[in-house]
C-alpha cells in the first residue's frame, strides 16, 4: 500500500532509483516471533526475500542512472487543449482534478470574469502549498486560484477570501496515516458582505458562500498542491468527510456579547478587518449535557476525548455563551478558556498510558527536556496534569442561530490566519 | 423481399451514421484553464556509492522512533548477525519524534560506518 508513496516520493528528492524493502504492515507493537516471522519471509511487493533484499541494496553496483545529476523540470502548461464540454468534464475527472463531484468549466471568460473580484494582477505569485512538510510544494499565482475558484462555483466577491485562503500556503487536504480534517473561519465586515451563513444551520449546505469557499479550498489542494492523491500524497486511512467543505464558516460575530472578543481580534487584528482562519484536527462530537446545571462545570467532561497533544474547539450556540456570561460570570473568552485549563485534568498515569499521541510525540519530546513535559514525565502516576497542555490550544466559536442550547466540542487546532482586505 | 429489406437496413444505418457524425462536428470545443499548481524542478541527487562486500563492514540500522516499532530492528540485527557474522550490525534510534533532524547521528554513521539501513513505518 505504500509503494506508491515510496517510489513518487524518492523520485521527487530527485533519487528515483532508491533501494526500497518492504514488509508487511504495520508493524507497531508485533511480538518477536511475528517481527522474525517478516524479516525471513517475502516482500509483499517483489515476492523476493526481505532479508536477501537488504542486502542487495546495500551491496549490488549503481549503475549510471543511479549516480546521475542536473534537474528534470516539469512545466505546467497554462491551457488545456481545446476539447467538447464532455471531453472536458471526463478530462478533469479522470486526471483527478476535482473532488468528484461535477465542477464549473474553467473557460477563460469565466476565469477572466472571476479575475474582476480582486485588484492584483494574474501573474502576481500567491504562495506555495504543499501536502505536508516533507513533500515538494508548488507555486500558484492569482489566475491559477481564480481557475480553481470558479471550478468551485464561486464567484467574483468570493474570490478575495480564497485568495487569503491560498495565500497561507495550508492545504485543506493534509496527508498522514490518521486523515486530518480542516476548517476555515471567517471573521470581519466580508462575512455580511458575502452574505455569509452564521446562523440557523451555520454548517450545513445552505449558503452559497459558505459551501463553495469552503470547496474551493479543496479543489486548490489538489491542484495547486497536488495534495488529495490517495496512495501517493494522501494517505488517510478511513479519508475524512469534512474535507468537501472543510468546516466553513463564519463566527458569529453578532451575537458575542460585550467582553467576548470574535476570533480574529483574539488574535490582535482589528475588529473591522476581514480575515480567514485555518484549523487542523480530525472531528467533532456532541457529548450529552445536563441544562440543570451550570455549563462551564460541564465542560471538563466534555473534553475527556481530546488527546493531549491536541488543542481543543468548541463551537459553542450562542445561546449557550449568553448563558456563561449572565449566569455563569465568564466576562471574556479568556477568561471561560483559562478556567477550562486549570480544571481540565488527566492523571499522569492515564496520560502516558492511554494516548497513542503521547507516546508517540510528548514522550521524545520531553525527554529532550522540553517543559511542561520533561516535568510532568517526573510525576508521580496519580498527579493530575493539566489535559490541554496550554491555554492558548483551546479555541471557542461562536456559531449557531439560537434554536437550541447546542454545542460540539472538536480537537481543532489554529494552523494560520490571512488578510482578506489585503486580496480585495 | 429479403434483398429489399437488406438495402433498406444498410441505407438506414448509413444515414444515422452521417447525421451522427455531423452531429458531433457541430458540437463546440472549448479552451480551458489549466488548473494545476506549478511543480518545482527536480534536482537529481546521485545516490551514496554501495560496498562491494559485507565482511569487516560495519552497517548501522536506524529506528526512527515511532511508538513500538523498536522490536522489530533489534530483530532485523539478531538475524542480519547471524546470517553475517563477520559484519558489524549497530541499531540506533533516532533522536525526537519523526519529524526531527538527528544530525549528531549522520556525523557518527559518516565517520564510523559503511552503510545505513532506514526503517520508515509504523
């Protein structure tokens, strides 16, 4: 399964011939027998033994192709060539160029009309987005995002803040074993501008804005990142349903009461700013609740999935943040997520024994020294440690229109945020 | 009969066939956009020249740290020991998670080594 990987990858760091054995997977966590039982059976790919392999890669001559220098460029051509609508639309499908679902034709009258919701001009580079840190990234301009943007469905307006989405280099399809969602939020005056949808149904498919920058920022993954190529640069296991919109939406600025700041002024820009906002994680759930009691006290048990390598999300309706300012006395954001890192808790014992993350990333980590962790490892089993490792890895959203006293709790994370004002 | 009803059929299939044919000649083509990214060139890097034989080598194994995996590359070294006693077999893990740089450890496999085996997976 990870042959494909392996062969696209190594031809991309310009070794094409690297010498590869493979075993069967995984192999996390085998007993001994099993990990012998490998080594001296087959290579599930070339049928040859696995140890025999190893050893010839390590011995047999390079030949000249192996030893060779200079560069193979790749040129992308700015058209395709010209073909019935039906030839394009099989073109663009069977070249995995959409999401599988049917797109807009990227004619160029339509691309040309898309360039009018911006000021900057269509050559004018716009980042570079690559489908994780180690693999290669491409480049894109502005006629190259308007491209995308109108095989999305969107339009002219819209383009500005997919513009911002693809000026922060982030992939809404991001690989790894474990199939990552994204999220997008959007914050400022383009939210009622793009007549946005942050109320009644704020995530689900009736807004036009919200549904197609949300698409769009797919479709430029995969194009302009070549992310979202299952086998080759994507390789989420179970795939995650989330990335068709990638969670859009904008935060409901209007309903924050006073002291309760939106996101991006959280995060220092101006409250009349337009800004988009990513977010990486892998879902959300609703556990149960109880309206007899107060919901802050609530919210520790709410978090008892969240691994403690993640940051936490809460999107919370806005019913539900009127409450914990009036009855509850939370005067701030701040104030609600600091509360919910003191009193967020997890035993060292069950943190270092239950979280596949922990052992994976917090563990190397903090045997290198890195603090909280190198002291929490010094702990006694039955310490309690905070769950969140900081508070600046809990989030709140407020989005919703009211119609119940509803809220979903996610591992969502913030990867970056960019000026739309900037691409008007 | 027959012969009449045969030159019929063929006259009818030949005349869907020109009208078909005109039909996909009248069809619009159209130009498209390229929606593809621009790729960065490749630069080709010649791979490390191989040792001509295992005996009196000293061949390290590198564990690149994921949770549980460690079992199988001291398992790979008792077996490669023993199928080649006369080469030297050194597992090392590499330091951090897998996403860090161990450039102490590719100092230490230049200077005392003769090969490297890297174990990637999970």
């Amino acid at each position: 399964m990870f042959e494909e990987l392996v062969k696209t990858y190594t031809f991309k760091k310009g070794m094409p011939n690297q010498r590869f054995t493979f075993v069967p997977h995984p192999i996390t966590g085998l007993p001994a027998a099993t990990c012998r039982r490998f080594l001296q059976g087959n290579d599930p790919v070339t049928g040859k033994p696995v140890l025999d392999e190893i050893v010839a890669a390590l011995t047999l001559p390079l030949s000249a192709e192996d030893s060779k220098k200079g560069f193979i460029e790749r040129p992308t051509p700015r058209m395709v060539p010209p073909d019935t609508e039906e030839n394009l639309h099989r073109l663009f499908l069977e070249n995995q160029w959409t999401d599988g679902l049917p797109i807009v034709l990227p004619t160029e009258a339509r691309v040309a009309e898309m360039l009018k919701g911006t000021s900057h001009a269509p050559d004018e580079p716009v980042g570079k987005m690559q489908p994780s840190s180690p693999h290669e990234a491409w480049n894109y301009d502005v006629e190259r995002v308007a491209v995308n943007a109108v095989m999305a469905g969107a339009r002219p307006e819209h383009l500005p803040v997919i513009l911002a989405l693809a000026s922060t280099g982030v992939p809404s399809l991001y690989t790894s074993t474990t199939s990552f969602a994204r999220m997008v939020v959007v914050n400022g005056p383009i939210r009622n501008e793009l007549r946005m949808n942050a109320g009644i149904g704020a995530l689900g498919p009736f807004n036009q804005a919200n549904s197609v920058i949300g698409r769009a920022w797919t479709l430029m993954s995969i194009n302009l990142s070549a992310s979202g190529k299952a086998g080759e640069t994507y390789m989420g296991s179970q795939g995650n349903n989330y990335n068709y919109n990638n969670l859009c939406m904008p935060e409901n600025e209007e309903e924050l009461p006073e002291g309760w700041k939106p996101f991006h002024v959280q995060l220092g820009y101006k409250p009349g700013e337009s800004v988009v906002s990513t977010f990486n994680g892998w879902g959300f759930i609703h556990p149960d609740q109880s309206f007899g009691k107060p919901f802050h006290t609530q919210i520790p048990f709410w978090l008892k999935f969240v691994s403690p390598f993640s940051p936490a999300m809460l999107l919370l309706d806005p019913t539900i943040i009127h409450q914990l300012k009036e009855r509850e006395g939370f005067d701030s954001k701040e104030q609600l997520i600091e509360w919910i890192h003191k009193n967020t808790k997890v035993s060292v014992g069950d943190w270092l024994d239950n979280f596949y993350s922990v052992q994976n990333f917090v563990h190397p980590v903090g045997r290198r020294g890195v603090e909280p962790f190198a002291s929490w490892l010094k702990l006694p089993r039955e310490e309690m440690i905070p769950q969140i490792a900081s508070p600046d890895n809990i989030h709140i959203l407020s989005v919703g229109g009211g119609t119940n006293l509803f809220w979903q709790a996610g591992d969502f994370g913030h990867v970056s945020s960019a000026s739309v004002d900037k691409w008007r | 009969m027959k012969k009449r009803m045969s030159l019929r059929l063929v006259l009818g299939f030949a005349a869907a066939a020109v009208l078909a044919g005109a039909g996909r000649a009248q069809e619009p083509k159209f130009t498209v956009h390229n929606p593809l990214g621009q790729p960065p060139a490749i630069a080709r890097v010649p791979m490390a020249p191989r040792i001509d034989s295992l005996e009196g080598k000293t061949i390290y194994i590198v564990d690149i740290g994921f949770t549980d995996t460690h079992q199988f590359f001291t398992e790979m070294r008792d077996l490669l020991g023993a199928k080649y006693p006369e080469t030297e077999w050194v597992v090392r893990t590499k330091i951090g998670t897998y996403f860090d740089d161990d450039p102490a450890l590719w100092a230490e496999i230049k200077e005392k080594g003769h090969g490297m085996i890297m174990g990637i997976g999970h």
